[in-house]
C-alpha cells in the first residue's frame, strides 16, 4: 500500500504544479475562451487542465517504472506505451477541441483512434469475469474494448459542467475502485498485489487530488475536455486491465457477487455519468440534432433549475456515486440483502437532500 500511496502523492504534486503552471502561461497569453451559452461561469476561465492532468500522469508512470514495487507491472512495456500514448492522443485531441471547438465527428474519431491504440496492444477483454469465459474472438474483443472505452469517455465528458464535478466523481468512485483491485490482488495474489488496475487507479486519485484545488467553486481552470476524455479513458482502461488478467471468480467460493464486479462497479460508478449521456443523446436525437451537440439540459443543468446552489449541485453527484459505488463494493464482503439494506439507508438522506429545494419551497410556501 505504501508504494500506491507514494504514486498517489507524486500525481497529487505534480498535477498541482503543472496545473499551477499552466493557469499562469493561459493568463499570460489569453488562452480563455469566450463564454459559451451553455456555460454556467460568467468570467472567462482557461479551459485546458487536461493538459497539466495528463502531465501528472505521465510522469507518475514513469516514476512507478523506476520503483522496483511495480517491476511485474512494466514486464510488458508494449501495454504501458499503448496507454501512455492513448492518453496524449486524446488529451492533445481535448486540448484542440478546448481552443478550437473541433467538429463533433474529428472528436469522436479521436476517441475511436485512443481506444484503439489500447485494443490493437491488448489492453482489452480477453475474457469475461465468470469463471473466465473467453469472449468469443480477437475481432470481437477488439470491438468491445472500442465501444465501452469510447462510452466510458463520453460518459465522463458529458458531466463536466460545474466546477470540481468531474475531477470529485472521478476520485470518489475510482477510490472505490482501488479498494476493489487492491483487494482482489491480496486475494488472487498473495505474493504479489501490484497489478496495471491498482497502478493507474492510484495516479488518477492522485491526478484528481492536485486539480481539485484550483477547480473547485469558483475555480480558477477548468479541465475541459482534454481532462474529462482523459479520466474517461483512465477509468475505462482500469476495468478493463481487471477484466482482462483476474478471475474475480476465485475471490469468493460463498457468492457469485464478486464475479461480476469488474463489471458491476464501473458501470455503478459511471451510473449517473451513463444516465445523463444516455438522457443526452436521446433528447438531442428527438429533436434532430447530433448526439453531441451542447445543451444546457444536463443533470447537473436541471439540479441547479431545481433549486440547488453550484455548490449543492455537485455535491448531489458526489453522494449519490458514493452510494451506488460503495454499495456495488459491498457485494465482494456481505450477502446481496445486508447491502441491498445498508444501500437504502445511506441513499434516504441523500434523496432528503437531494429533493431538499422542493421541501424548502414548500415550507415557505405553507408559512
């Protein structure tokens, strides 16, 4: 643990410096793009994070490499490069996007591009987690790989709208995730618990933890989509190196549960990140428009036309993916009815807060 804790901490430091750094080169040469329509922000703010996120992650990676804690991850230096490299391509794309407002179609080629660099190096499904069943072909797990890192991305995407929003979501559940990975290792691998899963998951808390300071409310840089794509494809290529090298199946002989978690806790983490791309896409494809066009008709849009300060807005996302995230850990140590039970009393007073404008309204209203 101490060796995940210092990469952590190296990504924190690193990501806060460049992050630093990068807000003071975007004031010195007026890189802050013009207020959009969509925006909630009312001063022009930087718009390229993702650049100084992506810094942070790469030289944690190569920190990890010179560590000899993490020598069995780096065995097969084909699958780091292919992830180092998908990552500057899709923060380079973002940063374009960021600056230049790239056509929705060149974005999204980029992000097939990025997805596919991962799954032609084999950081893909080789299997599915119950009892190691093998997907049915290379093609078909190439494609698989594609279509869920390029959802995951433009799940994450679509939430960065509210300050701190994206970077809290993405700590909180991919904390979770880590205790996921770290655990299963102590459990599949007694001798060894490094594993890709655990190592990336680390830098992307760490990652989060030195952006978050300068973006929470009112923050001073935001990640744009340099930063959200980037975490989006983090978060993919984590479940992904799970699905791919561990059996959960052997983690547990008294539940099922545990097998299906590599796919159960990324899709409860990105629950709502999933609902609001999928809510996104149908309302702008009803009314005629592309599936990736901007609107102002977010979740986290309609929680503030709700009633719900900034504030109080992201703080919704931040409990509700503490909920369904740890709840979906829950099911590797308790019976699905202790969770199911213990799920519902932590999300009643998240649902109390989250409906809490309507209540407000009412009282004054009875007064």
């Amino acid at each position: 643990m101490r060796a995940y804790l210092l990469i952590m901490a190296v990504a924190a430091l690193v990501t806060f410096a460049a992050t630093f750094l990068t807000l003071r080169l975007s004031r010195k040469h007026s890189i802050m793009p013009e207020i959009r329509e969509r925006d909630v922000h009312t001063d022009p703010t930087p718009r390229i994070g993702g650049l100084a996120m992506l810094i942070g992650f790469l030289v944690s990676l190569a920190v990890a490499a010179s560590l000899g804690w993490f020598s069995s991850v780096f065995e097969d230096p084909i699958h780091i490069l292919a992830i180092a490299a998908a990552a500057t391509l899709i923060a380079i794309i973002g940063v374009l996007d960021d600056i230049l407002d790239l056509d929705w179609t060149i974005k999204l080629a980029g992000q097939f591009m990025a997805a596919g660099i991962l799954a032609w190096q084999g950081v893909q499904i080789v299997s599915l987690p119950i009892g190691g069943l093998v997907i049915g072909s290379y093609g078909v797990s190439i494609v698989v790989t594609i279509f869920i890192t390029v959802l995951v991305i433009n799940a994450v995407n679509f939430i960065d709208g509210l300050d701190g929003l994206v970077a809290g979501v993405v700590l909180i559940g991919t904390a979770v995730f880590f205790i996921y990975t770290y655990l299963l290792a102590q459990q599949t691998s007694p001798t060894n618990y490094f594993n890709l899963a655990s190592l990336i998951s680390a830098i992307v808390i760490g990652v989060c933890l030195g952006f978050l300071p300068l973006n929470w409310h009112k923050a001073k840089i935001f990640m744009g989509d340099s930063g959200a794509m980037l975490l989006g494809l983090l978060m993919a290529t984590s479940a992904l190196a799970v699905t791919g090298q561990v059996d959960p199946g052997a983690v547990s002989n008294l539940l099922l549960a545990p097998a299906f978690l590599p796919l159960i806790l990324p899709l409860a983490i990105l629950m709502l990140p999933l609902l609001d791309l999928t809510l996104a896409v149908l309302r702008r494809i009803r009314a005629g428009k592309s599936p990736f066009s901007a609107d102002r008709k977010h979740l986290h849009h309609k929680l503030q036309d709700f009633g719900h300060s900034h504030i109080g807005s992201v703080m919704v996302f931040y409990l509700w993916t503490a909920v369904i995230s740890l709840s979906a850990l829950g099911l590797l140590f308790m019976p699905y009815q202790l969770v199911l039970g213990l799920t519902v009393v932590a999300a009643v007073p998240v649902m109390v807060f989250t409906v809490w404008p309507v209540i407000e309204r009412r009282r004054k209203v009875a007064k």
